[in-house]
C-alpha cells in the first residue's frame, strides 16, 4: 500500500528522526554513522561548512563532509586552477588547508554546534601522516567519522597515489584504524583497473565504508594560446560529466564487499542520487552542483523523500536493486 503523498516520513526533515532506529524512513547508518538522511557533501566543494551556512540549512544535511585536513598548512596549487569543460569542471586545487591542528581550534567547533555528523575528510604526504591527523581528530570533539582520500601523490614512492597500489592502500588504512575509534572510510581512486580489489584491500585493513568515487585525472589545452589551462597542467575532472563512469564504480564496489558505500560522482538531480541508491549505496553526496546551485543537496534531499512515497517505501535501503 503507497503511502499518503503528503505524510511525513520518519526520518525526515519534517519528522522527528531521533525517535527513529538507522534504517527507517530517510535515516540510514554508514558504517557506523547515524545519518537522519542519506544526503551529504562531497569533500573540497563545501569548505569546512560555515561557507554556506548562509545560503542552506545545514542542519538539514545527513552530514556535512570537510574540506581535506592534512597535518600542516598547505598552500595549494598556484593560480589558474579551475577550469570548466564540456559538463563538468577540473579543479587542481592542490589540498589547500590550514592544517589539522588549526582546522581542529577554528573549524571543528563551529560544526560541532550544529549538531549534524561532520566527516571529516583527511589526507596526507606520508602513510604515518595520516594516522597522525585521525589521532588529532579523534581527540578532538565535533568529529563524527573519518572521510581518508588515497589519491594523493605519495611522496615516498615517487609521486604514485597511495590508493593505486593495494598493498600501500591497506598500510595506509590499518594505520589510520590502529590511530581512530571513529567510523572511517576510505574514498577510492576511480583510476584503478579493478576498484574491487581496492575495495577488498581497504576493508581487510580496517575500514567501515568506502567512498566512490573521487574526481577523474584529466586535461585541458587553451589551443589558441598553446598551453594547458591549468598551471598544474592536469587536474581532477567531476561534474555531470562522470556520472555514469561513478554509477558503474559504486555497482562493482557495492558487490565485491559488504561495507556501505558514499556515493559521489555528477549528483546534480534526485534522479542522479536515486542511481546511486538503485546500484546499492547507503548514502550520496553532492560535489560540483554546489557551486552551481547551494540549494541542490536540499533537492535531492526532498526529490528521495517524494520517491518513498510515491513507490509506498518505508526505508532508504528498499531503493537497491538486487545484488544477484
């Protein structure tokens, strides 16, 4: 029986979702973390939270995901380091940051008062750096969980990324578990020739979820003035561009391992989200669309509350297709 097109789902914005167990209505538990919905942000396209706080209701959001917090200041990439293309945008921006310890005295309490899940998005230049930021973190109070991004340049190994080598992946994460009593997930490299092998990887170390999937290495050339539009040549491609290359990553991921999935890849609509939640993930995240529109987390937001109801569904996770 489908359920009053107007009645207020538990879980929902308009419900009382503390009352609620994960799992019912719009909330939903992501290794660990109790979400009142499945809708975030996706890391380095939000900041630290206060940036929008004007634009949107925050408290509204499942839970706000940081900007990446490394353990000292970075300055980033230099300048020009955004570009768009053809249905998306390259972005180098370089992991610009004030480091994990003033992230933690300036950023931290502000997302603490809100009162929603802050995960916080970390990364580092060495395997040891990022079990140092989780201990920082986890002795803070306002962090929820730990978002860890492996597709930084591994200093250490010649510039590769940490998450394209599965045995530098898993050292990476049983560090940061052995270092965090905080649900941690690890945002997988699309870049790889198979993710469930990465996905394996990343839960026998110690993960509680995974995110899929970060921005696609790519380029683009001004041809009229013969050079890369980027100053770091190449740069990360997201937008609605790689929706569907992210659909097919979170549907591998989701079936080589039990763990949730954050999906994140050109959510811009509910439709988009809906996919994500069809290919079997627990909750989305809204990256590019932010820039274009703030509002566009809240959309989708109510765009799965409308789609509960109209197809007579009492939990998030009746929207995934079957995994045989």
């Amino acid at each position: 029986m489908q359920a009053p097109r107007n009645a207020a789902l538990p879980g929902s914005p308009d419900a009382a979702s503390s009352a609620q167990p994960a799992g019912t209505g719009l909330s939903v538990d992501l290794g660990g973390l109790r979400m009142a919905n499945p809708v975030t942000v996706a890391s380095g396209t939000f900041g630290y939270g206060r940036e929008y706080a004007e634009y949107i209701d925050l408290r509204r959001l499942g839970a706000v995901t940081t900007k990446g917090v490394c353990l000292d200041p970075c300055p980033g990439n230099p300048q020009p380091r955004i570009a768009e293309t053809r249905g998306g945008m390259l972005n180098a921006i370089g992991l610009q940051g004030p480091g994990a310890r003033e992230f933690v005295r300036t950023a931290l309490p502000f997302l603490h008062g809100l009162g929603v899940p802050a995960i916080c998005n970390v990364w580092g230049k060495s395997e040891g750096e990022y079990a140092e930021v989780c201990r920082i973190l986890s002795d803070a109070p306002g962090a929820s969980a730990i978002e860890l991004n492996v597709s930084c340049p591994n200093v250490h190994a010649g510039g590769a990324a940490f998450g394209t080598d599965p045995a530098v992946l898993s050292r990476v994460v049983s560090g940061a578990r052995a270092a965090t009593k905080l649900p941690l997930f690890v945002k997988l490299a699309p870049n790889v020739p198979d993710i469930a092998v990465f996905a394996r990887a990343a839960r026998d170390a110690g993960a509680d979820a995974l995110s899929v999937c970060n921005t696609i290495p790519a380029m683009k050339i001004d041809v009229e003035a013969r050079r890369p539009f980027l100053a770091n040549v190449q740069g990360g491609l997201s937008g609605a561009a790689i929706h569907p290359v992210a659909v097919r990553l979170v549907w591998q991921a989701v079936r080589a391992t039990e763990l949730p999935v954050l999906a994140m890849g050109g959510v811009f609509t509910a439709e988009d989200a809906l996919e994500f939640l069809c290919a079997g993930a627990t909750a989305v995240a809204v990256g590019t669309a932010n820039f274009v529109d703030p509002e566009t987390p809240l959309r989708v937001l109510d765009g799965i509350a409308d789609y509960l109801r109209r197809h007579g569904m009492r939990s998030v996770s009746e929207i995934a297709l079957p995994r045989a």
